[in-house]
C-alpha cells in the first residue's frame, strides 16, 4: 500500500499514481469519538487544497475535513452513509472518505510524511 | 488509551470521584468550572445505550444542592414560592417536584429540583438542587430576596451521583433496600452500606432512577460499590447530554434562560392551578398572559429527516423560506437512530408535523415540528410503597 503524507489538521493523503485517497487520521478518529454522520462530496466537484470538502459528525459536535491537495472527486466511500462508525473502527483503511484525481502534483510534497507527522502529535 | 487526559487547568474545581474518574480512564474536559468527565473508554455512544439498556452511574456533584430552612413548611414553601410558580405550599413529605427561579420579566434563572423531607422532625426544610453554571447566581438571587425568617444554607461538602436505567433499582436494591422501594418523584433519607444518603427517585434521562445525595467524603465508596454490579458502567456528560435531548429534557443556557419564560418552554405543566390563578411569583403578569393568549414562540422538537444532524444555533425556515426560530440544542440520538433537535418557533408555526427547514452548512434540509420526548419516558408507574 502507499505510504501516507499527513495536514496539520489530521487528514490523510495516500497517492497511487494521480489520485489521492482522502479520509482522517486514527488520531483524528479518537479525539472525535464515536461518528456518527458524514457527509461527502458530489463525484466530479473540484477543490482547492484547504477547502472544505466533507463533514465528519461525532454525537456532539460537526468537524470539516479539508482536501488536503487541489483535485477532483472521482469516488466516495457511501459506505460510510450506512455505516459512519467505520471511521472509528478503520480510519486510514475501510474509513476513507473520497478518492481525488491530483490537481496540482507539487502540492503533493508539502505535506507531512508520515513520521513527521507522528512527530507533530507528540508536541500536541 | 489508558490513560486519562488530564489538561493543566489549576483554576478548574474537582468532585469527591475526581481521583475515580482518573482510575476508570475517563476523558477529562472543564464544564462549569469543574473538570469532569465527558467520557470514559466506552464511548459517548456506547455509554447512552448502555444507560437505556442497562444502568449508568454519573457524577453530578458539580450541581448546587442547599437548603432552605425555616420555622415550619408553610413559611418556607411561601418564601419559595414567592421566586417560583410551582406549588410549594402543596409539596407531600418525601415528594419532589421540578420549577424554575424566575425573574421579574418572567424569564427562567435556572430549573430545579426541590424536596421536601419525608420526616417530621425535618419539617421546615426544603432541599434544592440547581444547574452547577447557574448556583452562584442563584443562590445569591434567593438570598437577596428570602424574608428574615427564612435561610438559605448551601451544602458545600456533599456529593450528587445519579444512577439510571432499567437496572439501577436492582442495583440499588443491592446497597440500599430502602430506597429501592421509591416511586417516582419520591425521596427518602437511606443508609446505603452504612452510609446516610438522601435518595430521590427522579433524573435526567427519560428512564427509571435515581438521584443520591451524601457526604463528599463517602461518594466513593458508594460510587464503588455500584460498580461493583454487572449491569452498572460509568457514564459521562456527553452521553447525559444525548440522553437528556432524547427525553426532550431542557438543558439551561441552551433552550431555557433569562428570556424564556416556562410558557414558551413548553413547561406550563409544571405550574398547577392555584398558582394559575393566584400569580405571586416573578413574572406573573407575563406568564398569566402567556396561558390566556398563548405565547409568542414555543419550544418543539425538531426532527430532520435526513440524516445531518441539526445543531443549536441552526436556524428554522418555514418552506416559503421565512426565518421562524432557531435550534437550541440539538445532535444524534443514539436510541432514537437519528438526529433529534430541540428549539423555539414563532407561535404560529408551532404545529406538530409542520415541515420545514433546518439551515445545516447554508442549504435548508427538510425537518418537521415533531413532539417530544424523542425516546419515550421509562418513569415508574406502577405504584409502590409511597
């Protein structure tokens, strides 16, 4: 599988060839607690990177999550319509929220990689 | 995580279970200027279905109790009376009973609880409980206002730990026979393992419970002991919040507050027909009014029909598009399967079943007027030894 690169605000990017996986972190995951709503982007929107691009709801509180490279939206996880806990139980696997055709390549290198973002959270 | 998260916050005040909840792995947040557990490891979801499957054990001696004591209950339930439109004067021995402090334009201070002592030797003694952000303000409101004959005496050393579900009273029953034996809105002092607690059946959850008040330096003990009994788990705010909203229970600040009066909050059945008809609380020529005419906007529920949740502060639109209220508190219902949602329409589009919309990141999603409570009551019917 490819490695992940991370944004400061949790979510996760993983590339294969020009689309880009999108979904939040298991960090993120255990601060929100339980999901239970999320809604996703109509297939063929375009973001710019830092855009809202999907919502993820726990029992008390919505939270944005934000494309984290500007893109495409080519595939979304319904799954996570019927069954938002998904996100607790997998969130960097069966969690995913939606598939982006790359945008802008370069942005790509400005996220984190994945140790530096372990890093990160440590200083949290 | 096994561990708790406990933030550097020195000005945030502990209860006596502060040191359990650590033990117990709760997460730790402040909440009226105390720290207290939103959630333990079971999650908020996990925990509010447990409750209404099994039974929950809270911690909410963050909430002000005290007492008002004078000569006889007649005076003492006249200088309560004097700042709530509940029947005071009319409140059995061993019997509690919710009503508002209000103001002098009729707007809500803070709900309560008030109890009256099932003994004899303690009459001339009212227990109150009120909202833990709102006890300073009530309290120095009450003081203010009681006659000479009349003190108020806060409890600063005891604890509140509510337990509810279908099997808190088999739990209870286990330390505490006595008080297992309540009905509802009924209250008793009880030893539960050798220790003096006042036990009052009555909560905030929808279901069957209790309410036990005792000396912050036996709350663990007690605490303990419940947990000691398979169908008991530790639950946090955060599911006390979903579980309340179920019940379509007002929480203060968000759906009731200084400018709601209890007839727009949908509670004028918590006042009975003498005060009706006599007035003599703060207020009363609105309220009074309020009854005649009705009131200007009402508080309803709210139920979308899709599945985004609609948060206080979202505002309501009829289908022509007109602004007509606004969400006070609103979120996911575990046992309900969906979001559910609580707030204030303007009078004539108070209707059960109206349709309308709910304003969630700028788009109106389709919801409906609908009634509450969202999950039914669990109260105790049948009659017990009373």
């Amino acid at each position: 599988m490819a490695k992940s690169r991370y944004t400061k605000d949790h979510e996760y990017a993983r590339v294969e060839g020009d689309i880009v996986t999108v979904g939040i972190s298991d960090y993120a995951q255990s601060q929100l607690g339980d999901v239970v709503y999320v809604e996703l982007p109509r297939i063929g929107r375009k973001f710019n990177k830092g855009e809202e691009a999907a919502t993820v709801e726990s029992v008390k509180a919505a939270s944005e999550v934000y494309a984290p490279v500007s893109g495409e939206v080519v595939e979304v996880n319904s799954a996570l319509t019927e069954n938002p806990a998904k996100v607790n139980e997998d969130a960097e696997g069966a969690g995913w929220f939606f598939k982006l055709r790359i945008g802008k390549e370069a942005e790509v290198g400005t996220l984190m990689s994945e140790a530096d973002y372990q890093s990160y959270l440590k200083e949290l | 995580m096994a561990e708790a998260t406990t933030p550097p916050y020195d000005a945030l005040a502990r209860t006596p279970l502060f040191e359990l909840h650590l033990e117990l792995g709760a997460k730790m947040v402040p909440f009226a200027g105390y720290e207290m557990p939103v959630q333990y490891p079971m999650g908020v979801l996990g925990e509010h279905l447990h409750t209404r499957d099994r039974a929950g054990l809270f911690d909410v001696s963050h909430m002000g109790q005290a007492f008002l004591i004078g000569p006889d209950h007649e005076t003492v339930a006249a200088a309560l009376e004097a700042l709530v439109p509940g029947d005071i004067l009319g409140l059995a021995p061993g019997r509690q009973r919710y009503t508002q402090l209000l103001n002098d334009e009729g707007g809500i201070i803070d709900d309560l609880m008030v109890t009256r002592a099932a003994l004899a030797d303690d009459d001339g003694r009212l227990m109150l409980i009120v909202n833990a952000a709102r006890k300073q303000a009530d309290f120095a409101h009450m003081r203010e206002r009681l006659p000479a004959s009349v003190r108020l005496t806060v409890a600063e050393d005891r604890a509140l730990i509510a337990l509810q579900g279908p099997a808190a009273e088999p739990a209870l029953a286990r330390f505490c026979p006595a008080a297992a034996t309540l009905a509802f809105m009924a209250a008793m002092s009880a030893e539960f393992d050798g220790v003096d607690c006042r036990v009052s059946r009555s909560g905030y959850t929808g279901e069957d419970g209790f309410e036990i008040s005792l000396a912050a330096d036996s709350a663990a003990q007690v605490a303990r002991a419940l947990l000691t009994h398979p169908d008991v788990a530790p639950v946090g705010l955060g599911a006390r919040d979903s579980l309340r909203l179920e019940a379509g229970l007002c929480l203060y600040g968000n759906d009731i507050d200084e400018t709601t009066s209890p007839v727009e909050a949908n509670l004028s059945w918590s006042i009975g027909r003498r005060r009706r008809e006599e007035g003599g609380f703060p207020g009363a020529a609105r309220i009074l009014r309020e009854l005649a005419d009705g009131p200007a906007r009402l508080r309803v529920g709210i139920l979308p029909v899709e599945r985004a949740p609609a948060r206080e502060g979202t505002e309501i639109v009829a289908k022509d598009g007109e602004l007509i209220g606004e969400i006070t508190s609103g979120g996911f219902g575990p046992t309900f399967g969906g979001p559910v949602a609580m707030g204030y329409v303007a009078a004539p589009h108070a209707v059960i079943g109206a349709e309308v919309g709910v304003m969630v990141r700028e788009v109106a999603r389709p919801a409906r007027i609908a009634e509450m409570p969202f999950v039914p009551h669990r109260y105790l019917r049948k009659p017990k030894g009373n």
